[in-house]
C-alpha cells in the first residue's frame, strides 16, 4: 500500500501522522529519542545534526506553544529556524499554500513545521515537495498532531515498558481530540491489549467500537485497574456548547478526582497533553501529584521531535 | 555627483535604489552573488562572513516575505538578526524613527533592513547613521526595491547573458510598481538595447517614454520577438478602484496567456516578483511552465542578498 | 533577613529588584559590566558564556524596546532565545502563569525574562522555579525594572566615578515611574549624599521624603549645582489624565530646557531611560546636546544585561 510518509526506500520522509507508521518506524523515533532526551540534561544543549539547514515553522493558524517545542528542538539540533505565521502576510494577498511553499523551497528551506485549522494540510504540502524536502505536521483541524501521539507512546514505555501487559484507558473529549484517534492506533501497534475509552456519548465519535477499544461512559467502571490515564483537552469552544450541560457538570461525571485515581492501578500514571483546565478535565491535586507524568511528557517531547527532526534530516545519532 | 549610497572612497555603504548606481557597483553586485548561489546547495548552507555582526530587520510595514528572504541571508551569513515589528511598538509610544534607529545604533546594530509605507524612509535613515552602519532598502512606498531589481538582473544575467543583445517586455501596473522603474534603469545601465513596457495607459505614469523605453498598449504587438517577459504584480489595492474595469477585463487584455506567450521569442523567459495573482496578470500554465524562471527568481533572490549584505558587511568572498 | 534574589550560598540567583541587593553584589554587578562593554566594540560581538542555554523572553505585555535589549544581550553571550508573547496565546487558552514556566522548565529553559503588566509578576514566578532557574524582572507595573536601574548607576559611575561626592536630581513623574525608587535606592547604597525629586504634588508618591531624599516642587531651584540629571518619561496615558493640566504646562514647568540646564555644574550629564518625548520633559536641543548621555546609557544596558546574564548564568569572565 502507498504511504505518503515513507519513500521509495521505505525510509520516513514526512510525519504526518501515526496512523499508517509501520511499528519498525514507530520504535525507531523512540529509540531515537532516548539519546536526545540526555542531549537536554548537559551543560550545553546543543548537537550539529541540523546545522546549516534551514527549519520553517509554517503557522496558518497561531500556536505558541506548539511552535516553541519545534523551535527549541530545532535550535538544539542548531539548526536556522523561520517562523512564518502566514495567516497574516501573504495568504491575505492572495498567494496560494502552494506558491508560499515553493517560494520557501526556492529559498533552500529543508523542513516545514505545517500547523493548520484545516485536516489535511500537511498531507496537500507533503504531496507537492521533491524528494529532498520533509514535512511534520504540527496539528491540522481535528485530524492529527503526531508528534503528541509519539511523545505519549515514549512517556508511557519510559514508565511502563512492558507494553503488553498494559491497560490504558483515555478519557474525555474523544470526538474534537486531535490526538484520541492517533494513540489508539500507536497503542495497539505498540502491543496494549486493553484501550478503553471514557466518555459522555456526545463527546465520542460514531462507530469507535470499531478501532478496538471497549467504551465505557461511567468514569469509575473505566479506571478500574487501569495502569495508564491519558486525559484529554476539554476545548474551551465546547465548554458552552450544546454537547455539555456545564463545565462544573463536566468535572462531576469525568474529572479526574484523587478519589477516582484510587480506583485505578495504585502505581498507575496519569497524562494530559497540555494545555490543561483545571478543576474542569482534572483536579490540580492530581495534576500536580505523584502519579502525574504530566510535565515528564513535555520534557519527552522535546527528545522525541529532536528524533523526528534527525531522522527527517538524515542523521540520528545524537 | 553626490551620491548618499557610497561613502566617501566610491564603495557602497548603502543600497537603497538602483538608480544612482554605477554599473561598476551593479556588475560587482551580481558577480559576488554567483558565489552565494553555490552556498545554498551546501550541506552546510553557512559562511561566517558576518559572524558577531548584528542585523535587524526594521520592518515599519508587514512583509513577512520580504523580511524572510533577508532574514534567511542574514542567517546564512551567520549573523544575529533582529526582527523589529516597529508599527505596534515605539513608533506608537511616540519616540521618533530616528531615536528608534539612534538606540539600535547604540546597541551596535551594524546594519539596518527597512522596510517603510513611505518613500524615501531608507533614504532619511541613511543620511543620518554613522559611516560604520549600512542601511538597506527593503521596499518603500512605490519607491525602490533595489534588491528585488537586482535580483531580476541577476536572474537575466544567467539565462541570457548577452545583455547587449536583449529585447525585454515590462508588463502590468508601472505606475504603482515599486521595480518596474528601478528594472529600466538597470536593464539600461547594464545594456540592454530594447526595453518596452506594456500597459493600459491608466496604469502607466506620465511621460514614461523620456525613460527611454517603448510604449505598447497592445499585450501581443508589444510581446512579439521579446526575450524576456517581465510581469509585474497587479496590487489588489488597485482591482476593486476606478483605474481597473475589472480584473477579469485586464487579463484578457494584458494577462499572460500560454497563447500569447507564443508570440514571444520561443527561448523566451517569463518573470514575476510575487506574490502572483494566478488567472489575474499570469495564467497558471505560463506560470507554472518551462520557460517560467519565476521560482529561480527566489532562489537568486537570497544570493544576491547575502551578496549585498557580505559587501557592505565588508567581506565579499564565499 | 531572606532575600527572594539570592541562592542559599549568598549568590545572585534572581534579579528581580534593586532593592534588597546588598552592595556588594550591585558593584559586582556594574564591575562585570564594564567587561561587556568592551565585548561589543570587538569585530565578532559575541563570547560563548551561555551556548547551549535557553533564554525565554517571557512577555506578557509587549515592550519590543526592551525585548530587544534583553535578545541581543543574549545572542552576543551566544544563547538560544525563545521570544514567547504570552497574553497571545495559551493565557488565553485559560492556563495558568505557573503551567506556562512549568513547561517551559520542563523543555529545560535556563533563565526567564519577564515582563507583565502586574507588579510582583517576576517575583511570583521566582518563588516557584527550581535552584538551577533564574528569573530576571524586566518591569512589572510600576514596581521594579532593574535592569534600568542597574544601567543607570553604571553610566553615572562611568562619567561620574566619585559618587560618595554627588548631587543628584531625579525630576518629573515619580508617583508612576517603575524606576525611580529603584534609582534613590541604588544611589544611597552606592554612597551618594545628596539625592532630590521635582516634581509636581500630584506625581509624587506619599511620604516620598522617608526613602531620604530632598523634595523639590520648582525646577529651578532643584537643579542648582546638580552633577547628574535623571530625567523620566512622562507616561502617555497620564498627559490626558487629571493629574496633569497640559503636556505645554507641564514642559514649561519641569521640561528640561537648555536654559534650565544651565542651573546645574556646567559638567552635569543629562540621562533619561527613553522612549523620550521630546518637547513635553525634555527638549530637543538638550536630548541631542553634548551633555546628554542618553544614548551611552542605552549601550551601558546591553553590557548590564550581559553581565546579568553571565553572573546568573553561572561565568562572568568576558
């Protein structure tokens, strides 16, 4: 089958997402990114992997956070960075995503950093480089942000490494999660043999049943003896929507309490890709306690877009 | 003559239009670039030429493509640059341009990047910066562009090298373009022998002739037997105003067509600045066709900016 | 008496005030300075105390002035810097200030600079960071700016070496100034005997005599026999308030007129920490005149910021 992230070798030439990365491709980037994760703990963070070439963080859409990761790993594989929020400059002028993005290739840009409101937009940019040029995509619409798919995976393997043996259950806005549909796929590739979902059934997509995972809608039933909770971002645009009666509501039926966290495997950890509602998805006590890997996954993700970025780039020893 | 972009030995200590310029300085310009064409296709995409310097983009307009270009020949050239946004800082505090500059200054900036709404900014800044400081025009107002000009020199330059032996069609709104002015001047300088310039008579400006180039009204009389085709961008400022029936009207009249561009020598070159309007001056067969030199443009856009900036750097060598 | 500014060692672990900075630490402040000083008059400005350290521009009001100073000192000492303006992006996304360092801690930032509109904003972060952290206070409201301050007492022992015989004038807006009672505090710790503020009542904060300093209300009789001038910027959005009549009044009664200057020694320097407002606290031909040192104070702040860098940082040999 074609797969628009490898080319004719076989070999990663864009991350666009997790579903679709042979498993040999997935354990790579992580073993990968267990030399860059003691890149950051020396007294100068800094590796020539990337020098000379140049990195575009192309943002169609603003994201400070999600940027400052790719800078910050682009910048210790010292590379050139560019940040480019295009929403403001020449898309208002008319020009074409295609006429930007070859204009920046004729610049002898290397790699763009692609976040969009859009799904797919990474994937049209991907499609229309030479060989030469790679693409990770950073977050488009609804569809994926692999990069937080791969970081979650790592993060649990640090801490849980026998994958097989593992119960993972993610909870909360499963339908808007840009992630949700990724780590069930890198998941399962990876060996879990129990995902469970958690969810109100407004905030579950139709038919997820069918991606293997057994679905619960009462929060103390799901974290029974689960070793791994993957919290999801409620997003702010839902809070008032018709989906949810409130957010107070919310926190009842699906927060993260500590007296739920008792319900769940006495060493299980507890995860959130940022950035977090307090008091609304999870309670600050949890966020903030010892069960939380929550700021250890920030940490990885640097490590991990280290590695996507080395192996994009051609090397990946660190 | 006195002559504000050269210091007191003949050398250039600022670029801030083409005209004024010596072929002398032109022609050592374009030849510096060819040496910077050849970084870009490094491995390595760096020279150390203005390591230690400090360059800052003093952008008083938006133009997040024009400061990319500079900023990634400053990177290139290993400098520290700076990027100022001044509309939305100082300048709204109500410090004047010039104590903006004189603080930059006394920071030991070594090089100014403008960009301004107005024409003769560059100018101003440059009649008062010490002789150490070079100021570089980076667009304003309909004014000057020089590097754009220059780099569409350089681009002929290498397709057809006997200048003395070109013919050359300028296509489009003169009367707002910040280059097509600059390009007469240039393409003169260097010896071209035919320059014409096709345009509605609304969008030419009074007495062009005297310029010494050839007015056509007619796109396919004026394209006939041409070498180079240059189309300038029609403003989207100008579309919806009383200049213009509709754009529909203009690229029948003067867009360029594949049909057209027959009409033309068949080894003939088509150029844009960018951003194109594709289906409004440019139909996107031609601009996207072989004899489209247009994304070549960009790309010797960066050498020859790393070319300016080395020189009044004061190094030129790669 | 605990010191929120320094390590259990005694060290500068944070600069967040100068008040509450024992002397010897400010004049190994200023002595460290006068290495930077020299850094930026060498042909490549940069020496590489911070490569491999992140430097996060934390801003949570926009100051591009003083983002740039803080990004420059950075750079010439050779570190990667993040320009994060926060009040864009995830503040907005309903996290707290806390979360934000926290990640940001998390991807292994060295060293914060921060900017908010709230007083006590840099302090609040510095009670929660890590050991290794440090936290520079680059204005919070109306509290504190040490940077400008440290600046400040570097250019007057400069000019003005024999500081336990000075007489000082600080004159205008005082009631809102971030740095003026930053400034009587420095001044009394480095031994100067005779400090005064003029100003009118209604800039003046309450029991301003307690802080030791002589009140003056007419500037005529404030500026007799002073050796240095501290002028400070009159804030926009008071020229319209209450507080004052008219900028005209306000410039005929306490802006320095060449006139005015002449009352004090003949040798005193005038200083202002910018953006002026020439014409409403200073005239032009003063600002400009060869008494002003306004312009070396702004290349003294890029030598301070360095050396504030370094010595938090952990080297201070240039």
């Amino acid at each position: 089958m074609y797969n628009p992230q490898l080319n004719a070798q076989g070999q990663l030439q864009h991350l666009l997402s997790i579903e679709g990365l042979p498993k040999r491709i997935l354990t790579d980037i992580l073993d990968a990114a267990e030399n860059f994760v003691g890149v950051a703990e020396r007294e100068i963070k800094k590796v020539p992997l990337l020098r000379g070439k140049t990195v575009c963080n192309l943002f169609f859409e603003n994201s400070t956070r999600t940027r400052t990761t790719f800078e910050i790993a682009a910048k210790r594989l010292s590379a050139d960075v560019l940040n480019l929020n295009v929403s403001t400059s020449s898309q208002s002028k008319g020009e074409t995503i295609l006429d930007t993005v070859n204009n920046l290739i004729a610049m002898h840009a290397d790699m763009f950093v692609v976040r969009h409101q859009q799904s797919g937009a990474a994937h049209f940019i991907a499609q229309h480089v030479p060989p030469h040029i790679s693409v990770i995509n950073a977050g488009d619409g609804r569809h994926a942000h692999p990069t937080q798919g791969l970081l979650d995976m790592f993060t649990i393997r640090k801490y849980k490494p026998e994958m097989h043996n593992l119960r993972v259950a993610i909870v909360g806005d499963v339908l808007h999660s840009r992630v949700a549909r990724s780590e069930i796929h890198a998941l399962a590739t990876l060996g879990v043999p129990e995902i469970r979902v958690i969810a109100p059934r407004t905030l579950l997509p139709a038919e997820v049943e069918k991606l293997g995972v057994q679905v619960y809608h009462n929060m103390d039933q799901g974290l029974k003896d689960v070793d791994v909770i993957m919290m999801l971002r409620l997003q702010n645009e839902r809070m008032s929507g018709a989906l949810l009666p409130s957010t107070q509501e919310f926190f009842q039926t699906f927060g993260l309490t500590p007296e739920r966290l008792t319900l769940a495997r006495p060493d299980a950890i507890v995860m959130h890709p940022g950035p977090m509602n307090r008091g609304v998805e999870i309670d600050s006590s949890v966020a903030d306690g010892k069960q939380s890997v929550i700021l250890p996954q920030v940490t990885y993700g640097i490590a991990v877009r280290m590695a996507v970025m080395a192996i994009l780039g051609g090397g990946n020893a660190a």
